[in-house]
C-alpha cells in the first residue's frame, strides 16, 4: 500500500497583526486531527506553524487530492476561524475565501503540498514551510537540491543520483506545465525557473531506469496563488514543500545545504517587498522585523508505515547562525533602500498599490513632454 503525506495549510488569523500562532488555534487543529486519526480518515498528523500559517501535516492512505482529507483540513480552518474570531486575531479567517466546500480545497485559499509513493525501507522526508513569501522561493533551492552539482555532491559520486531528475513546471499565469531533465536540459530549466514569480517547480521524479519508480515524486511544492483566486490582495501564498531524502536521492544534508544562502525573495512586508529568506526554529518563526524578513523552517521525519512520527526541527541548530546573521544584515542593506526599487517590487508585482489612485489625482496636472 501506497502513503501519501497531505500538508494543508492557511493563514486563519495572525497573533499579534501577522507576526505569530495563537496556542488555542494550535490546541484546536490538534484536537480536530486526534479525531480523524481515531475515524481512521488520517494514520498520523503533525500540526506546526510558521508566523501566522498554521500547518497541517498529515499521514494517510488515501492518495492525492482525496475529498475526506481535504475537508479535515478545510473543516478545521474553519473551526480555528471561529476561535480566531471569539479571540478577535488578526484577519481571523484571512485565507479561507470561499463559505462552501467543493471536494478540494484547491482555489478555496489554503495552500497544500501533496505526494503519494512506495515507502522504501526507510524514508527521510523534510516539510519545509515558509511564511511571508511566495511559491516561487523554493526554485533555487530545490533546483540547487536536485540539479546544482556544486550543493549535491551526490550527482557526482553517486551512482543511484548520477543520472539527475525529471522537474514538472509550471507557468502560473497561464496554467501550463512542461517536463524538463536534468542535466540534459539544465539551461532551459534555469531560463524558465529565473523568473520564479511566473514559473514554479511543482514536482521533481526520479528518471526512468533507477532504483524508484519514475512516476512517484521525490518533491513536491505548493502553488496556490492566492491572489489570482481571489482577484485582490488577501496576504501572501507562504509556500510549502514536501522532499525526499537520501538513498539515490538527495541526502538530508544536501537537502539542507540551499538554505545555508538566505536568498532575496519577494514578500515579507505587505506582501511588496524582496528581502532574504531566513531559515529558523519554528521557535524562531515569528515576522516581527518589518513583518519578517520571509522565514523557512524545515521539520524532519522518518515515516514508517505511513506513519509520521515525531520532527527534527532541521534548522535549530548552530550550524545556521551565519545564515541567520547573513540574512540579517542582508535585511538592514535592503531596508535601507525604503520605498525604492528593489526593496520595494516592481509595480506588477506589488499586491497593494497606490499608483492607480495617484495618477488619477495627477491625471490633469500631467503635460506632454
Ligand atoms: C504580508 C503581510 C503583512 C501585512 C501588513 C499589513 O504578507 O501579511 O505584512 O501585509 O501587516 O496588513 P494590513 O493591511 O492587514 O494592516
Ligand atoms: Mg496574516
Ligand atoms: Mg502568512
């Protein structure tokens, strides 16, 4: 039998503004997936948050996209909602755009990160979350991961990784996706990836030939646009990423490696802004600096069984501080630009924008050149 890993997240209110989780809303999403264990709709669940996304990570038998798995996961928002709501946090019920359920939550506002495959004899897999940023932040790192020799010394000396992966990417904007391998096609893959706000790698599979089968994903990333489902700003999409580690795939170490570069990402306050993407505890996962700068945490488990089991919290650990300090000096140079490119977005790209409103106040003061 087959296990799928269901990570099922959404923003249903900030503690305080957007920086945090409230604990009630923890203790609710608990008790909620205590229950669903118990009617045997889910094997096993870890619930984590990082700033105001509460993260539901879930073990189960029931494949992608399953209906009953993801009404769980929409009914517990729903019942965190209200809490948020009785506590009056902030933006209570923020990513939950629509009042009905329609089989998926899949253009209802959460974000989810799916994958369905044969357990090997032990399988090491990283949930990583990441909040005040979009889908397109995990493209350098899960390139890096999968693609990039110089992070992954494993697609040079080892035999079961030398032949590379096949990455699915998707064209966000215009809904299409194409299969493209690596090393083969590396530059196309890169020429498409570079503009990580348009194209998103959504999964990565093992190539034909090797020791996994090639139609069960090694990686998967979530790429809700929040924005496009609902047609104005309603916060940030805050990606989430399933990976695989070790034996012929990445190991956990090189999994981790891409982060140790705090990369600049677009997000972190008012949804507007390029900052660097900061790896931390979930201890640490709280947007205060200018509601940021953007974070990752990264929770570690060996399913068994299709059960979870307990995380490793991947980046509590000294060995990221430079990281962190990196990060934040980054965060201080960047700030320092204020309002102007390319701290702030480019006007496409800002989810809350004045422009319109002042060239119509400007409108009749504007003269031919
Ligand atoms: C970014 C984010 C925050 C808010 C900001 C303003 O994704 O969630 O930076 O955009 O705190 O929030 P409002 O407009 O709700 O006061
Ligand atoms: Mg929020
Ligand atoms: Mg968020």
């Amino acid at each position: 039998m087959k296990t799928t890993i269901s990570l099922i997240k959404a923003d249903i209110g900030g503690w305080p503004g957007h920086a945090s989780m409230h604990p009630e809303l923890i203790k609710v999403a608990k008790e909620e997936l205590s229950r669903a264990v118990e009617t045997g709709i889910i094997k096993s669940f870890y619930v984590a948050h990082v700033g105001d996304d509460l993260e539901l990570i879930m073990s189960h038998n029931r494949g992608v996209g399953d209906e009953e798995v993801h009404k769980l996961a929409w009914d517990t928002f729903q019942k965190g909602a209200e809490k948020a709501r009785e506590l009056k946090l902030y933006g209570a019920g923020q990513d939950l755009l629509s009042d009905a359920f329609s089989g998926n939550v899949k253009g209802l506002g959460p974000g989810s990160a799916e994958m369905e495959f044969t357990e090997r004899k032990s399988e090491p897999l990283v949930a990583f979350m990441m909040d005040k940023t979009e889908p397109g932040a995990f493209n350098l790192p899960i390139f890096r991961m999968f693609a990039d020799p110089f992070n992954t010394a494993g697609l040079v000396i080892d035999p079961a990784a030398h032949a590379g992966f096949v990455f699915e990417i998707w064209d966000i904007m215009e809904n299409k996706k194409v299969l493209l391998r690596s090393p083969e096609e590396m530059y196309d893959i890169l020429a498409l990836i570079g503009a990580k706000e348009r194209y998103v790698i959504k999964h990565v599979f093992p190539k034909e030939g090797g020791k996994l089968p090639p139609d069960e994903p090694v990686a998967v990333v979530s790429t809700d646009k929040l924005y496009q489902i609902a047609g104005k700003y309603v916060g940030k999409d805050d990606p989430v990423a399933l990976v695989r580690a070790q034996s012929g795939l990445p190991a956990l170490g090189e999994v981790l490696e891409p982060f140790s570069f705090p990369h600049l990402v677009s997000g972190w306050m008012r949804g507007s802004h390029n900052g660097p993407l900061m790896p931390v505890a979930m201890r640490q996962a709280k947007c205060t600096r200018f509601d940021g700068p953007p974070r990752v945490v990264a929770l570690g488990f060996q399913v068994h069984s299709s059960l979870l089991g307990e995380p490793v919290d991947l980046f509590d650990d000294p060995a990221f501080d430079m990281t962190r300090t990196k990060a934040q000096e980054i965060a201080d140079y960047m700030r320092r630009h204020g309002p102007f490119e390319p701290h702030r977005l480019p006007l496409a790209d800002m989810e809350y924008t004045t422009l319109p409103g002042v060239l119509e106040r400007l409108k009749d003061r504007f003269e031919p050149i």
